[in-house]
C-alpha cells in the first residue's frame, strides 16, 4: 500500500459554541473558514468539541456558571464547516439537563454528525466512537473531568475522567481499532499549561499505547510535548466561542492534524488561527503553522508554582472561599452544610473537579509552606 493511500489525516479542535445570531445569518462555510477551510476539506476526518446542548429548552440545571446552549441548526453548521464528529464529554453538555442532551443527540442524528462522549447513563457514555477511514478502524475516546454534567449508573450525562474506568475504555478499544484518539476536557480555565497532575494524567493515557491524547477547555492555547513517542497536546483553545472575552488568548486556537500512517508511524501539525468577530459576523484568521511551546516536567511545575503565589496575591482562591464561607463552614459545621438544604453548588464543584481540587490543595500547600 502506498503512503498517499496508507496515510488518515485526522483534525481535531477546541471549543465550538456559536453564537445565536451567527446561525441566522447563514454564514458561508468557506467565506467564514477563510484559510482554515482546505485545512478541513483536505483531511479525511474532522472532529470538534461541541461545547454546549442543541435545544430550544429554558429549563437550566442546578448548577455554578454560565447556561450554555445553541439551536438545533447547529448540527447542520457543524456538516457545512466540515465536521464528521463531535466530542460531548464537557462541563457544559448537561446544562439543560436530560431534555437538552437528547434534543442534541436527535439534531446530531438528523444531520449525519457522530458523537462521543455522552450518553443515557454511565455505560453509553463510555463507549467510544469507532469509525472506518481508508480501511483503518479509529476510536475516538472522550473524557471529562468532574463537574455537574457528569453521567452516573442511571444518570444521562459527559464520560468522565476515572484512570481505573479510562483504563478499561481504552484497552478495550484498542482491541477492536487500529489507531486511538483520547480526547479530555479538563485544566484551569484561562490558564496556558497543564497542572502537574494533568500532565501526570495526560502521560498516562499514552503509556497505554494510544496514538494521541488531546485536550480542550482552558479557552486558551497550551503546551504540548511526545511523550512515550505519543503526541500529547493540553489545549488547542477556542475554535469558535464569542464568549464575553475580546482577549488574544481566548479568540486565538489551534487545528492539530494527526497523520496515522502504518509504513511511517504517527506525525502532527498545528494552524494557528485567530477568531476576527465584527458585530455578530466571523472570519478566521490563519496565523501560521507554528507549534505551541513544547513542554517538560520541570516547566510545568515552575509556572504551577508562580500561578499559585500569583493567584495567592490577588487572593483568588482565598476570595472565592471566603465569599462562600468554606473555611469556616468546613471547620465549624462541615456535615450540616453538605447536607444542608440550598447549598451552593460551587461547594460541590469545587471539591470534585481533579483541576480544582488540586489547585485548592495546593494553594493551601503553598500558604502553609509545604513542600509541592
């Protein structure tokens, strides 16, 4: 078999959710990709990171932060633009609870896009998407971190981060594919590098032999590195999401594409790109083929640890659980406030989610002087 015809080109993207009046205005998909849109029609397979339900529904999740959700017609944009999949599993799929994820799973199906990453209970939401490209079987596996939309025994919701589980869901589709994409939705938002335990987290998918592990939902570009000869990158950042931020980090992002390749292994590149929003109108800048840093142990650890003493200073962390009453509640009356009726659901978001747990124990570590 020749390298032309041995070769899958995958595209994988951060964040997608488009704004209400983008939809109306029926954008052409090319005149709207700008540069980004041979990126797409020359690759065998385009993924993104639907990152909100399709649903007409008012009827939110009890929940912290903003309700995310888009029309229905989003699934036929998502076709226009190129896209054969999405990925499901994030904090926002959940925000209109289980009338919001099957209004989306129907819009999905109606317009011919396959998902990954969510489901009716836990069960369906861990199976992996596996499809056939060029006679090669490619799975797809989609995780998120803990936050309020995360499925249970009986319970609709995102696939979540869980080693033991993660582990099991790979070695199976490993087993059944030629090639394996694992796709997370974890880190801290608005911060450019992965935390020490993501990248422990990230290095350990790729012990296990997958062909590249990709991660999304800082809203900014992170590093990456090839670890155990696998690509692992930590964020690609937006892909398209107007959001309420007019910063260069947040409008700015990155298209990787995998080559799969049986004769000359796995190889990568990257376009950077540039979200330009003139009223509710959009154009993507292609700004270059330019990797993001690449990253080591030792790097990572020390822009932890300055973002921790930075985040102390301006008392970040500190602030969030004073005007919560954290401390003194988890000291003086922790069981009667967990089970306490009306609770915030940020006390809960905060304890469960791997990034902010780790961040809160470790800004706790760095005021008490211990060793990270």
């Amino acid at each position: 078999m020749s390298e032309m015809t041995d070769k899958i080109t995958l595209s994988v993207t951060g964040d997608f959710c488009p704004e209400e009046l983008l939809l109306k205005s029926n954008p052409e998909a090319d005149k709207m990709l700008g540069g980004l849109a041979p990126v797409f029609r020359n690759a065998d397979f385009n993924i993104t990171n639907l990152e909100c339900p399709l649903t007409r529904s008012n009827t939110g999740s009890r929940k912290s932060g903003p309700h995310l959700k888009a029309g229905k017609e989003t699934a036929a944009l998502l076709r226009k633009l190129g896209f054969q999949a999405v990925t499901l599993a994030n904090n926002h799929i959940m925000d209109y609870g289980s009338e919001g994820l099957n209004d989306t799973l129907a819009a999905l199906s109606e317009n011919g896009v396959l998902h990954t990453g969510a489901g009716q209970d836990l069960r369906e939401a861990g199976k992996p998407l596996i499809v056939e490209v060029k006679g090669k079987s490619v799975a797809l596996l989609n995780f998120a971190s803990h936050e309020f939309s995360i499925a249970g025994k009986k319970k609709a919701g995102a696939n979540p981060v869980n080693v033991i589980d993660n582990y099991r869901q790979i070695k199976d589709a490993k087993a059944v594919s030629d090639y394996q994409i694992v796709i997370v939705h974890t880190g801290i938002e608005h911060y450019s590098y992965p935390t020490p335990g993501m990248q422990k987290l990230f290095r350990f998918y790729a012990t296990l032999g997958v062909s590249a592990v990709v991660g999304h939902h800082s809203h900014c570009i992170s590093g990456y590195e090839v670890y155990n000869g696998v690509p692992v990158f930590y964020g690609l950042g937006n892909f398209i999401f107007k959001g309420e931020s007019n910063s260069a980090a947040w409008n700015e992002g990155l298209v990787l594409q995998i080559d799969l390749c049986q004769s000359r292994g796995i190889s990568f590149r990257v376009y950077r790109f540039r979200q330009v929003w003139k009223g509710d109108s959009l154009a993507m800048e292609l700004l270059g083929s330019d990797l993001p840093e690449e990253l080591n142990d030792e790097m990572v650890a020390i822009k932890w640890r300055e973002h921790l003493r930075e985040s102390y200073k301006k008392r970040n962390m500190l602030n969030h659980l004073q005007r919560k009453g954290f401390l003194s509640r988890a000291l003086n009356r922790l069981f009667p406030c967990l089970v306490g009726r009306g609770i915030d659901p940020s006390y809960l978001n905060l304890l469960r989610n791997e990034s902010n747990y780790e961040y809160l124990i470790d800004t706790l570590s760095e005021i008490v002087g211990e060793e990270l």
